[in-house]
C-alpha cells in the first residue's frame, strides 16, 4: 500500500486547491528537477536570472 506524502486529507485537499489556483495568476514553466530524493516535479516562475524562492505549504 503506498502511503500518502499528505499528514491528513484536509491539508491534501488544501495543497490541491491552492496548486489548482496558481497556474491563472502567472506565466510558469512545468519542468522536472534532479534532488537527492529523485525525479521532482515544480513549476517555475519568473526571471531565472534572480536567485531561487521555493515555497512550501503548511
């Protein structure tokens, strides 16, 4: 059985409204990255020539 990334289905559901909201607002770039953990799917926003700002959801 494969166990969720999630810590509950409410905070799932959060992360999936707000991921669905987000590609209207702002030209992005969908693109995979290598990290130490694998193959990781994000979106990429603005000037890649300023230094990085990774987001993450509580």
């Amino acid at each position: 059985m494969k166990k969720s990334v999630f810590k509950s289905p409410e905070k799932r559901d959060r992360m999936r409204a707000y991921y669905d909201g987000v590609p209207g607002k702002f030209p992005f770039e969908q693109k995979y990255v290598a990290t130490s953990f694998g193959r990781t799917f994000m979106l990429a926003f603005g000037d890649e020539a300023k230094p990085p700002f990774i987001a993450r959801l509580q």
